[in-house]
C-alpha cells in the first residue's frame, strides 16, 4: 500500500502572511463576495471548483463596508473606486476570479479586464460562506435572516439524497443538520479516497490466500488487516470463517513482504473509526430532522 499525502489546509491569513505572487496565479483563484454591509475579497485554490469533492478552505484577504451596495458595482458606471482598489490589491495578471451573480462577471470582465468565473460550483461555494459568513467575515455586523439564505446547495441535496432523506424540506434546515451532513459528507470522501489502497489489499489476501475476496466491503478489508498483524484488535463486526482466520493469521510474513504493514495498519483503524463515526452521525441526522419535520 502506498502512503497517501494530503497537502496541510492553510489558515487564514492576512494579505501580508499571504501574499499571491504571478507564480501562484494559475493555483490561487479569487473570490468576491457581496455581504449585508459591504464586500469581502477572498482567495482559495482553484481545486476547490476544478475538481469533484476538492474539499480545502477559503481565506480571507480583506472586506470593506459600502453604504450603497447598488452602487458598487453597476453597468453604467462599472466598479467603484474603493472596490476596483481592493480587487486590484490582491489580483495577479492573468488569475481568474469568482463572482456569485452573472451580472458582476460581465461588468468585472469589460471594466477590469479580469477573467470571472459564475457557474453552479462557484454557487455551491458561495453557498457554504453564506452559512459560515459570522466565522469567516467577523467585522460583518448585519447577517442575513435564514429566509434569506442561497437555497440550500446541490451537494448538501446529494448528500441527504445519500442517505435516504430524499424529500427533506430545506426550509427545516438548520445549523445542526447542516454540521450532521458535512460530517457525514467527510466519512464518504475519506472512503473514497482511501477505497483504492484497501482494495488493492484485498487483491493481495486473494492472491496470497486463496481467500474470495470479491465480495468484501471496505470494512471486511479493514477488518482483515487487524486480524493479520493485530487479532487482538479485531472485532467480531465482519464474518470470517475458522479457515480464513487460520489463513489470515498464518500467511501474515507473506503479507508483510508485499504491504507497508504500518501504512495498511493505519488506513484500516481509520476506515474503522469512520465506519463506527459515521453510523453515530447517522442517527443523529435522522433525530434531528425529526426533529425539525
């Protein structure tokens, strides 16, 4: 099993912590996001909309408060000169930026020549600092009544779609919902990230054991592995038979020569972990949204 490397998530940062060079332009998008009082210029990787299930943070880069939002940004006179000054602080030639309405990214794109990105990943983004607004852009005061709120996003749709709450009202949703779903959301990306390694370890009990191992979930996997190098952890969750045991147990200096132990030892205790946290998340979410129907 090879050892996975997920790059450190950034903390927020001010603009002289984190200064985008040219050289990061292509890497680091920016983002503009209209508030109650005012707007907030971001930055975040550009893999955040690029890819399915990029899961990074944003960071803010400053915000500035404007008595007439209206004025701001509009076709006849374009951007004002407060806003063009802070968009043009922090943007580099050639990095694109992201908008949240259609109407900024023609006006952006004619006046200041800058490259906008709108489209249906930029909303769900969008979507997820509208909830987080109070954490991610503490000097704004005035925040938005739920009734206000971007509809609830299409990811958050799938991931309830996921487990069965097709129907869910999104005017019943709530903070503890929404902190239910993204956790549940993290269970189903660590397993999709890690579902190659462990089933690529089940090729090798078959291989080296002779065990069917076709059929096996990613927590039977898991669960295999314990019972090669650590039998004392194992439970007794996953059916095996005396025989794969014997197997399994016996065949564990083969196994050795052909997996990191350490690195397969430590993805199955963590897909364990997952598996356990999630069904607690699960039966969470079902009461909460009891709850809230």
């Amino acid at each position: 099993m090879k050892r996975s490397r997920r790059c450190a998530v950034p903390p927020p940062a001010t603009a002289q912590q984190r200064p985008t060079t040219r050289r990061t332009a292509d890497k680091v998008m920016l983002l503009l996001f209209e508030t109650p009082s005012g707007f907030a210029v971001f930055n975040f990787f550009a893999t955040l909309i690029e890819q399915p299930n990029a899961l990074e943070v944003v960071w803010l880069r400053q915000f500035q408060t404007i008595e007439d939002s209206s004025s701001a940004i509009n076709q006849s006179t374009g951007v004002n000169g407060s806003l063009t000054e802070m968009i043009m602080k922090y943007h580099c030639p050639g990095q694109r930026m992201a908008v949240g309405e259609s109407g900024y990214k023609k006006i952006i794109e004619e006046r200041l020549k800058i490259t906008c990105v709108y489209d249906p990943t930029v909303m769900e983004l969008m979507w997820g600092i509208q909830i987080r607004m109070r954490q991610l852009v503490p000097r704004e005061k005035s925040y938005l009544h739920e009734s206000q709120l971007l509809p609830m996003s299409q990811g958050l749709q799938n991931v309830l779609s996921r487990y069965h709450f097709t129907y869910f009202n999104p005017d019943m949703l709530n903070e503890r919902i929404l902190i239910m779903a993204y956790a549940l959301f993290e269970c189903d990306s660590f397993e999709n990230e890690k579902s190659g390694d462990l089933h690529h370890v089940a090729s090798v009990i078959k291989d080296v054991s002779g065990i069917e191992t076709d059929a096996w979930d990613l927590l039977k996997i898991a669960t295999a592995v314990k019972r090669v190098w650590c039998p004392k952890e194992a439970s007794n969750s996953c059916e095996f038979s005396e025989h794969e045991v014997k197997r399994l147990v016996n065949d564990a200096d083969k196994y050795e020569v052909k997996l990191d132990k350490d690195a397969c030892l430590k993805v199955s205790r963590q897909m364990i972990t997952v598996f356990h946290f999630r069904n607690d998340k699960k039966i969470l979410l079902k009461k909460y949204i009891a709850q809230a129907e």
